[in-house]
C-alpha cells in the first residue's frame, strides 16, 4: 500500500439481474422482519409503548450466496476418486471429505447418507475461509487490455503472453485477479443481462494441462477473475470417457484446495493500476462466516 486509495471490488449483489447465467441462482430479496400485519418498515414504535417516538426498520433477506460477486469454498466442487485404493472412485472433496458423510445433503445421490438431512458443509464450510481473515497481496492480470471483451479460451501460452508484457511477477501466496471486463458489461446491461453474455469476454482454458500445471506452481494462494466461472462454463470438450465438466475448478476446489472468486468487480481498480504502471496492492476479502455454507457473496476491498 503506498497512496491509501481504496476500491471496492464487489458488484452490487442484485446484478447481474435475473437468472440467465444460472437457472438455480436467484436474486437476492428483501423482506421487512415482522409479520404481515405489523412488518418492520417505518414502523411507530409507539405501537408497543406509547411513550417511544422511535419509528424502526428491520429486514432479512433471501440471498443466493453465489449469485453475484462471491468466493467458492472448497466444498462446492469435489470429484469422484479412488480414496480408499480398492479401485472404487468415491465422492469425496479436497482433502479426501466425504459426500454424504462431511459434506450432506437432503439427498443420498449414492452417497449411502440418510436422505432428508439438512444441507450443510460439516467440513470445507466457507467459514474457515472467514476465519483465515483472507487478506494478502493482490497481482492484477489485465486480460481485457490484450483481448478485449471477445470471448476468448485463454491458456498457458496467451497467460504467458499477457503476463510478459505487463511485467506481472506472481509470487507464492500471492492472490491473482483476471480482468475480462464481463462483469463491466453485467453492469451495462443494468440488470437485464441477454444471451450476448454467454459469449463475451475471456475465461480460462481449463482443459489445458499447461496452465493448470502453471497454477499449481506459481503456488497461487487463490484465483479470482470478474467473469462467471474463471474458467469457461461450459468447459471445451474432453478426452475420454471419465473427466471432470469442471477442469479448473477440480483441480484448483479439489486437488490443490486454491479458492476461487467469481463475478469480482475488477474495472476501476485494473484501469487505475495500468495507469500508474503497478499491478500489486493490498487485498481484503473475507467471505462471510456462516458455518455449513458452501459460497460466500463478498465485499472485497483493494488498498493501494
């Protein structure tokens, strides 16, 4: 930190608006607190004690937590594998957690866990991550500046490439943010996102071996990037009867236990950083701590 400026680098957690990135994935929605006849909006306190001049608000919300600017924790994607060694792939996440067992649900799926059991991340649960503080050195690796918005599969060798004439150095521990301009353009389209965004913008290639095997090296702390996903959703075809429709979030969630952040508002801060020649900077960037949760809606905010 040299000139005490800070960003902030979440969305607005209503965008991008509606559900055509995600079917599943909803906006967030207020409610007051209270019931139907007396709800916590504007409410006179002297309805309780005619003596109270107070007139209150309170509310709650329905929130999906990955909908908009958000960190995966490392129980949001596992994979099958033979943890046991009897040639039998288990499901099971980082670390060897099992499904069923460490991470539960209202559903067996196979899983040989009694049905009906409330969701929840017994282990890998998003609130060891808020434990953690989640705070470090953030690299800006400003995708958009080289490639523009179009949609483009970005591998080792384009990473390379950008990394170079930037003269981004990238350290162990260090945590890397990608800007694509996606979530600059959700913002332009002002909560009506349309299908132009299923193709816009650049994401990670994550069936190329080369740059999963570069992100393992680096010893990255975390991968963020402003884009739905970091890597491209749906991911290029693989090889094979039995891979991952996730490469990069199998390797990064599963194998190497590197969180991922997605939907990141990225654009001021990319562009004030270019401008200035620097590309490092102090980043904060807890999740929430809500035990059992497999995502987190973020707040991340960069000092520089």
């Amino acid at each position: 930190m040299r000139e005490g400026i800070s960003f902030c680098l979440s969305l607005p957690l209503d965008y991008p608006g509606g559900s055509l990135l995600n079917p599943r994935r909803t906006p967030p929605v207020l409610h007051p607190t209270g019931d139907a006849d007396m709800p916590r909006f504007n409410f006179p306190m002297s309805k309780a004690d005619p003596h109270y001049t107070d007139i209150v608000s309170d509310d709650r919300v329905l929130l999906t937590l990955q909908y908009s600017t958000q960190w995966d924790s490392l129980a949001h994607v596992g994979s099958h594998f033979d943890a046991d060694g009897d040639g039998k792939p288990e499901p099971v996440y980082y670390n060897g957690w099992r499904a069923g067992i460490d991470v539960v649900g209202p559903h067996d799926y196979g899983t040989g866990a009694a049905p009906g059991q409330p969701s929840s991340a017994r282990k890998l649960g998003i609130e060891n991550m808020a434990v953690k503080c989640v705070q470090g050195r953030g690299v800006m690796v400003d995708i958009a500046h080289h490639f523009g918005r179009a949609r483009t599969q970005i591998g080792y060798d384009e990473m390379m490439r950008v990394l170079d004439a930037d003269k981004v150095e990238i350290e162990a521990g260090d945590m890397v943010l990608l800007h694509t301009a996606f979530a600059t353009l959700i913002l332009e389209m002002n909560r009506n996102p349309d299908d132009s965004l299923h193709n816009a913008c650049a994401v990670l290639n994550g069936r190329d071996k080369k740059l999963l095997n570069w992100i393992t090296d680096s010893g990255l702390a975390v991968l963020i990037a402003d884009n739905y996903g970091v890597e491209g959703v749906p991911a290029l075809p693989g090889a094979g009867d039995c891979h991952a429709g996730l490469p990069l979030h199998e390797h990064c969630l599963f194998k190497l236990g590197v969180h991922l952040g997605e939907l990141w508002y990225l654009h001021e801060l990319a562009t004030w950083l270019r401008a200035k020649g620097r590309n490092r900077f102090l980043l904060t960037a807890p999740p929430l701590r809500l035990p059992g949760a497999v995502g987190s809606p973020a707040t991340p905010v960069a000092t520089v």
